[in-house]
C-alpha cells in the first residue's frame, strides 16, 4: 500500500478542513517545500498536494506554487484543485507532476474527462470521486461537496474502464479522524477491481491502515496532529 501524506493549502499555507468547510480550517505553521522535504525524508515515494483555492473557485489559483513544488520536491506529487482543460494538466506535467486528480469535473463532463484520460493514459489521472452514503447508497457530491449528484459512486465509475486510479473520499470520515469507511472502500475493491483504490478520509491510527486493504491510503489530518508519524505509517504499508 503507498501512503500518500496529504498537504492542502489555501493562500500558500498548510492547511486541514474538517468535513471540507472552508470555514473550519486548521492553519499549520510548516513551509510546504518544507514539508514534501521531510515527507521524503520519511521514506514517502508520493505525496497527495491540493489547491484548496482552486477546488473552491474551479480555476486554478495556486498552480504557480505547485509546479514549484513539483520541480523541486524530493519526491512524486498528486496534485489537485481547479483543473478544467488540457492545457491546466499539461503543465502540470512539464513540471515533474506525477499525477493529476480530476474530481468534480469526472461528473460534470465525462467527455472531456475521457479525452484527458486518453491523452496522457491512465496511470497519469486520478479520478476522485468524493461521496455521501445515503440509505446505503454512495452518492456522488460535486462543487466542492456542496452538491450532491444524485449519481451513485457505480454509476459515475462505470463510465470510466480506462481509469487506473480512484480517490474515494467519504465525505462524512473526512478530517473528522472517526476512521475510513471500511466497508464501503471493501466494497468498491470488489466492484472496481481494475482500479487502484486510494483510502481518503478518516484515517486516525495504524490501526486504521492495519486494516484498510486498498492500493493507496492518504492521510493527513492525523500525521499534522501527531497522532502518527508518517515512519510509521510508511514503515507498517512498506511504500
């Protein structure tokens, strides 16, 4: 399993949401050079970068910051936030990225999605797909999770036998360090065997990741809070 510490960032700064409010964000003092420095230095092959600002506007706006970053970093980025055209993700790209997450924009305009796909494979797009269990059923949320697709993770995943990667977020575990939806993410390894599953939202322990059977898990909240060290978290997944 590869860890993927997750690094968010509003106006340049580190920063967590809980649940994704934009209202209720925790501010890290850590530089994000910095960071990915000591990610890397921690043994992380990956680490999971996403433009806050961008996801909350649907444009990039701190795409300069990350393909500094990307240059730079010691080790592979997964970026996301904002990316709406072919353009956005090729210059992601040409800066050493090594993968873009499409989210919102995978519902919205599958079209174009699969373009994306199509052009630069499927090893270099990250679908993520962020969801509500309602009565049972993974709904789809999109805008930043202020909307609510009315579309099943199924449904929205079965457009896309190309893709190799799946972010799934719960939107209900996110930031709120109650663990991940275990059955839900076991779920989807049996419905989307194609894919590699990345864990999102939850993860408070090495239990937690003990236990989690997916390709990837991203954990962030918990290693900015000390609640474990991302040794250990590399260390117990062996990437």
């Amino acid at each position: 399993m590869i860890i993927y510490p997750a690094m968010d960032l509003m106006g340049g700064r580190v920063v967590r949401l809980a649940q994704g409010r934009f209202d209720d964000a925790t501010t890290y003092a850590a530089d994000p050079a910095e960071a990915l420095a000591q990610f890397a230095a921690a043994g992380a092959l990956w680490a999971h970068v996403v433009d806050l600002d961008g996801a909350r506007a649907g444009t990039p706006v701190q795409h300069d910051l990350i393909a500094d970053l990307a240059r730079a970093a010691p080790l592979r980025l997964q970026v996301a936030g904002g990316f709406r055209t072919g353009e956005q993700i090729a210059r992601m790209f040409d800066a050493g990225v090594g993968r873009v997450v499409i989210g919102s924009l995978a519902v919205k305009q599958p079209d174009l999605v699969r373009g994306f796909l199509a052009e630069h494979g499927g090893d270099r797009i990250t679908l993520s797909l962020d969801v509500r269990v309602i009565d049972g059923t993974p709904i789809v949320a999109t805008a930043g999770w202020t909307e609510d697709s009315g579309r099943s993770l199924w449904d929205i995943a079965a457009l896309y036998p190309e893709a190799r990667h799946l972010l799934l977020t719960d939107i209900g575990r996110d930031g709120m360090l109650a663990g991940p939806n275990f059955e839900l993410l076991e779920d989807a390894g049996r419905r989307l065997p194609h894919v590699a599953i990345q864990a999102s939202g939850g993860v408070s322990s090495l239990d937690d990741l003990k236990r989690l059977d997916t390709d990837g898990a991203i954990v962030g909240k918990a290693l900015w809070e000390g609640r474990i060290t991302l040794e250990e978290a590399v260390n117990l997944a062996g990437a």
